[in-house]
C-alpha cells in the first residue's frame, strides 16, 4: 500500500520526538547491555551477507565509470584515486543506509509491531517499563555498531575493487594509482564517511521502531508498517545525505594537486 499523505506529514515530527527521547534515555536509563548484544547479532546477520554482495558491484561500476571518464578526459592517472574517493565518501554510507534500512530496518519494524498488536508493549506501560528505555535504546546502538561495521566493510572492498579494476582490468600503473590517492585522500573523507553510517543507522532504527511502536489493525497492518518504514528511511537517508555533503563541503578544505 502506497504511503499515505498523513503518514508524510506526521512522521517527521514523532521521529524527530523519539529521537531526541532516545538519546536522552541513552545516558540516562541503565544499559541494556544483554539486549544490545543479541539485537547487534541479529542486525549483523542479516546485513553482512548483503553488505559483501553489493559492495563489490557498487567498487567495480564507480571504479569502470570513473576509469572510462578520466580516460576521455586524459587523466588516466587519477582515475583510481577518484573511484576510490567516491566509494568512500558516498558510495560506503549510501551503501550501508540502503542495507541497514532494507534489512535491519524492516526486521526492527515487524519486531516490534508484532509485540505492539500482541499487546506487549501496553503491558511493559502497565508494569512501569519504558519501551523506548528497554527495546528501542539497545536496537538504535546496535544498529549505529552494524552500520559502522558495514561501512568499513564497503570502504575496503571499494579500495580493493579501484585497485583491481584500475591497475589489473584497465591496466594502469599501481604507483600513479597510489600517489593520487595518497594526494586527494584526507582523513575527513573517512571521519564524515563514519558520521554518515552512524547517523543513517541511528535514523534508520528510529524511524523502524516509531512505525513498529504505532503500528495497528492486526497482521496487515504490521506489514503497512514495515513498507512505510522501509519508504520513509530510504527518503530521509537520501535527503540527509544531501545536507551532510554540502555542508562537509563547506568545511572541509579539499585537498589539490
């Protein structure tokens, strides 16, 4: 079912609510270190195998593109540097949101939509538990952890894939590959890399354990849940990473050759 207008102009603001809850709750309730654990190894099971299966198509597509542009344009030397650059500062955290909302996002959401029409979560209330403390803390951390770990996982396998495609497919020189990369790549480049998956996983469980928390009408309405959940992230995480790039832009100094 399509996402309703309602659902559009409600959402952001009970995110934006829950959010800045969760983050309270996060360095003023009691960590729940037992449900972070089990809740960080069911996210990593279920997004690293996907994470290894899209970041190598995601390293060769940018590294050919890129190869096949700077060959036109007779920088031939820089094309590894640049494939590289793009998969760490867009292509690792793009990766790891649409992987952590596609995947973590929709389990966290049936999650708790299941325990909500079941009645859970009226009963937590009614014994004096708060459901944000004890179930949306610890999956909002676990899920930062997972999407770090995933964009590490993206940054290598497209560092390794430019390589590849740079020097071995398209034959160029190792040594030009790696002085590029050693005169365009910065550190920032990795530490905004990081804010964005830590960010995007953050947003990504808030906005799944909002849909879950509010969900209603029974089995159907936990799976219209779970579709808004999935459509909402993938829009927000796109849009965030807009401002974030910009802004980094306007920071950062870029580095020149």
């Amino acid at each position: 079912m399509a996402l309703s207008l309602s659902s559009v102009l409600r959402g952001p603001g009970q995110i934006a609510g829950m959010a800045i809850d969760v983050l309270r709750l996060t360095f003023t309730t009691r960590f729940q270190t037992r449900e972070f654990v089990e809740q960080a190894w069911f996210i990593t099971s279920v997004t690293l195998v996907p994470t290894i299966l899209v970041s190598i198509p995601f390293g060769a597509i940018i590294a050919l593109q890129v190869g096949s542009l700077t060959g036109q344009l007779g920088a031939q030397s820089f094309a590894g540097a640049t494939a590289v650059l793009a998969t760490v500062r867009e292509a690792a955290p793009i990766a790891a949101a649409l992987v952590i909302a596609g995947a973590a996002g929709s389990a966290i959401c049936s999650d708790l939509g299941a325990r909500k029409i079941r009645e859970e979560i009226d009963a937590m209330e009614v014994l004096g538990i708060d459901p944000l403390a004890r179930l949306v803390v610890p999956r909002a951390l676990a899920t930062v952890a997972v999407a770090l770990l995933i964009n590490g996982i993206v940054i290598t396998a497209g560092i390794a894939g430019g390589y590849f495609f740079t020097v071995v497919v398209q034959g160029g020189s190792a040594g030009a590959f790696l002085s590029s990369f050693a005169a365009l790549a910065t550190l920032p480049d990795v530490y905004v890399a990081m804010v964005k998956a830590a960010v995007f996983g953050f947003l990504t469980a808030i906005v799944a354990a909002n849909k879950g928390l509010t969900a209603g009408g029974g089995p159907s309405g936990v799976g219209r849940a779970v579709n808004e959940a999935v459509i909402l992230a993938f829009m927000l995480l796109f849009l965030l990473n807009a401002i974030i790039t910009a802004l980094y832009f306007q920071i950062v100094p870029q580095a020149g050759v």
